[in-house]
C-alpha cells in the first residue's frame, strides 16, 4: 500500500507541478492578448458619434472603441445602419440584384460597395469581440490551473511517506 501512495503522491506532484507552471503562463498570455486587442481597436480610432445612436447605445455617446464590448456595441450599430442603407438586404443579395440587372446599375454597384464596407467593418469588429471572451476565458482557465496545480501539489506533499520523527 505505502508503494502504490508512493506512485500517487509522485503522480500528483508531477501533474501539479505542470499545472502550477502552465497556469501563469497562460494568465500572462490572456492579459497580453487583452493589451494587444485594446491597442489594435484603439489604433483604428473609430468613435461613436456625438448624435444618432439608437437608446441602447446612449452610453457610448462620443467614445472611442477600445474594448471587445464596445466593438461589439459599434458592430450592432453598424448592422443598424447597414439594414437602413440597404433596405435589409445582405451584400450577396445586392449582388445577386446587380448581376440579374445586367451588371451595370450604378446605383445597385455603389449600394453592393456600401453593403461589403459595412459587412467588413462589422465583421472585423465582432473577430475583436470573439477575441476578447477568447482572452477572459485563457484568463480564467490559467487562474483555474494555477489553483488546481497548487493544490495537487498540497495534496502529494500530504501523501509523501513521513519518516517516525518527523510530524
């Protein structure tokens, strides 16, 4: 019995030791991802408008998007727009109009460019988005193995055989 709690102490502490270390890491790599999302939006310097946003939005009234929420909050404004602009319709439906017009309807060309702008726009910032819950949850898992690890290795050190003179 004291070899096979020998082996599960040793295997324990092995585990715990990996997760300890794994942990950080993956904590320092959730934080620079955050810093790095936030630079990127920043430096597109996109700004909700002073005028015109819709109630829900109200609170982002003049400022600049720098988060994965407020990414996602100026996407859904975009989308909000977009549906105005276009009658609804997506950039292949335009598309779709425009090649059945013969391909040479001005007005059906510059609403398709309209349609693949704001399309981009909104799909760039729903990728920072994604990315930001990307980064809270290699945040949280790397929290989570850092404390699993530690414990593990609590848990082995109790395990270890202890001579008769020691306590």
């Amino acid at each position: 019995m004291d070899g096979s709690r020998r082996r599960a102490g040793t295997l324990l502490g092995t585990v715990g030791i990996a997760l300890a270390a794994a942990g950080p890491v993956m904590l320092l790599r959730g934080r620079s991802g955050r810093k790095e999302i936030r630079a990127e939006l920043a430096a597109q310097k996109i700004t909700f408008p002073d005028r015109g946003l819709p109630a829900e939005l109200a609170a982002y009234v003049g400022r600049g998007v720098e988060t994965g929420p407020e990414a996602h909050a100026y996407a859904q404004f975009i989308k909000r727009n977009l549906a105005h602009a276009t009658g609804g319709r997506t950039y292949a439906e335009i598309t779709a109009e425009l090649h059945a017009a013969g391909g040479d309807d001005e007005t059906l060309a510059k609403l398709r460019q309209t349609a693949f702008m704001g399309q981009s726009l909104r799909a760039s910032l729903m990728s920072a988005y994604q990315a930001w819950h990307l980064t809270t949850l290699v945040t949280g898992l790397g929290a989570a193995l850092t404390g699993l690890g530690a414990a593990l290795v609590v848990t082995a050190d109790a395990l270890a055989p202890r001579s008769p003179n020691q306590s």
